[in-house]
C-alpha cells in the first residue's frame, strides 16, 4: 500500500568512508541534513554518518589528527527496500530515534526516506478522505 519510493527523497547527498571528516560535515552543513549515507563507490551502502556521531570530534584529544568518516559513521544500519510500505517505515520511527533511513534497490542506495516525508503523506491521505 504506499510504497516509500513514492515518498523519499531521490537526489541523495552521500560520502565515502574514505572522505575526510571535515569535507563530510561541511555536507551536512551546507545541505542542511542531519545525517549522510555513507556508500562504496558503486552505491552500496556500508554506513551513515549523523550529526550524532561527529559530536565526539569535540572531545578527542588529537584534534588536528586527519581522519576520515570510517572512524565516526555507524556501520550497523537499517534501510528499507524501496518497495518496503509506508506504515513499516512509520512503526520504524515510531520506536526510534532516527530522523531518517537509507532506501536501497539491489543493496544500492537510491534515496532517503525521512519521519518528513511520513508525516507528509499522512497528511496528503487525509486531505483526500475529506474530499
């Protein structure tokens, strides 16, 4: 029933494990996202890289230390199918904290669905109920 890639967001800002950190949160900045999928080169997704986790950048002792996102994203991700539903992805962030989740095709990354996005469509089926 409501498929989430009629939802998500397709054109994805993504990183490389292997980006430098600071290039990867002048992205999340500049783009105004919360949150990066992290993929290889082909598009497969091997991460995400949230706000959350460039926070212990602050604290670290080697601060002028060159790293790159291998060292901060999350490696255990959950993503949903792109013909996953709605209301699965809508339980998902009923009991999450996440904001957002990768969408994959053949373990490919092809958007990012976002609790947004969810509260939109919500909004969209009851605009045509009371019609």
């Amino acid at each position: 029933m409501f498929p989430i890639k009629n939802i998500m967001t397709k054109d994805v800002v993504s990183v490389t494990s292997d980006t430098p950190i600071y290039e990867a949160i002048e992205q999340l900045v500049v783009n105004r996202i919360s949150g990066v999928p992290v993929v290889t080169h082909d598009m497969r997704l091997v991460g995400v890289l949230s706000e959350w986790d460039v926070l212990q950048l602050l604290t670290e002792k080697e601060v002028g230390k060159e790293r790159t996102v291998e060292s901060y994203m999350t490696k255990e991700v959950i993503s949903f199918d792109e013909n996953e539903s709605a209301l699965k992805v809508c339980e998902f962030f009923k009991d999450s904290y996440k904001r957002r989740a990768p969408v994959i095709r053949d373990g490919k990354l092809v958007g990012v669905v976002s609790r947004h996005d969810v509260i939109e469509l919500i909004l969209r089926i009851r605009r045509k109920i009371s019609r």
